[in-house]
C-alpha cells in the first residue's frame, strides 16, 4: 500500500512540474547568442519560475550574467536547452532547491561569482554534463552534501564555500583551484577524496 501511495506522488508530482506554465516571454529581456538566445533579464514579478526552452522560435543556450539577481525567486526551473549559467546569474534570491540539466557545460566561469550564492539552497543536482563550477557557484547556501558528476573537469575557487558540506567525493579526473586561506577552497573546511568508492 505504502508502495502504491508513493507511486502515485510521485506522479502526481512529476507531473505538476512538467504542467507548470512556461514564464511569458515578454517577461524576460534577451538578445541573440548564436544560434539561440541568451536572457539577459527578467521584469515580471512570479517568484515560481519555469524558464521557456525557446524564445521566438530561437533555443534558450545562456543565462546572462546578473539576469536573475535579487528577483526573490523560490523556484525556478533552467530548461535542458542552456548551455552556460553566468556569474551572478541566480545571485541573492530564496532558492531552496535547483536542477541544474545536462546540457549545461558551465556553472559561473572564469573569475567572476557567484552563479547561485546567496540562496538558501539545500538541495543541487548536478547532472552529468556540466564540466566546469566556477568561483563562489554555490557560496553561502544551506548544503549538507552534494554529488558531483564524472563529467566536472574542474571546480573553481570557492565554489561550495560556506555550506554545512563536511566531506566529499570527488571522480578522479576532476582539478580543484583554490586560492590562499580556507574560504578560497572549493569546498571550504570539508575533506575532499577523490575516487572512493
């Protein structure tokens, strides 16, 4: 019965995700990043956000830098269209929660911060695809643990700083960069292996 019950929650949920309305897209700015679009704004007021795969015909494929900063968002939904997350681009919002997709190569990049710090995040999937966690990603959330793909190549300074995070496991071929003092670790204070089991 138990089985049953959670069966069907589960459906129900999934299903309640994938009924969320895409976000109108005269709610976001963006101009053309390639092939596709990259949002450079967002200047509607819903807290609960599902992010549309296409804007005029053209693939969603980036996050601008600061698009979403201080928006007090509680939920949004990143489509598997994009392809790169901006510093700053969820900054300073209530998050508690975040799928990051597969097709994401780039969480932050380069020596600017903070894609997702400043939430209160608890929760982050990282799916097997994104290469790279730039500096500060995930600063200064709520995180207890997290699962980093085989994918990762390469986390950036600060990139899980100020989380609860007290130990993890990294796949071999992922290179951490760091910079002097503990806050310039990736994972802060937290013991870091690579490849157990």
């Amino acid at each position: 019965m138990k089985k049953i019950f959670f069966t069907i929650l589960m459906i129900v949920t999934v299903a309640s995700i994938y009924a969320q309305q895409f976000e109108p897209e005269s709610n976001f700015r963006w101009r053309r990043d390639g092939n596709g679009v990259r949002i450079m704004g967002y200047t509607g007021n819903n807290t609960d956000i599902r992010i549309p795969t296409h804007i005029q015909g053209m693939p969603v494929v980036s996050i601008a830098a600061d698009a979403f900063n201080n928006k007090g968002l509680t939920n949004v939904i990143i489509p598997d269209t994009v392809v790169h997350i901006f510093p700053s681009a969820f900054r300073g919002n209530r998050l508690t929660s975040i799928i990051i997709p597969g097709s994401v190569r780039v969480i932050g990049g380069g020596f600017s911060s903070g894609a997702f710090e400043n939430n209160q995040l608890t929760n982050v999937t990282i799916s097997n695809g994104v290469r790279e966690i730039g500096v500060s990603a995930f600063a200064n959330n709520r995180l207890t643990n997290i699962t980093i793909p085989d994918s990762v190549t390469l986390i950036r300074a600060s990139a899980f700083a100020n989380n609860q995070i007290t130990s993890v496991n990294l796949p071999t071929t992922t290179r951490l960069e760091s910079v002097i003092g503990p806050v310039g670790r990736p994972f802060g204070n937290a013991t870091v292996t690579h490849g157990q089991p």
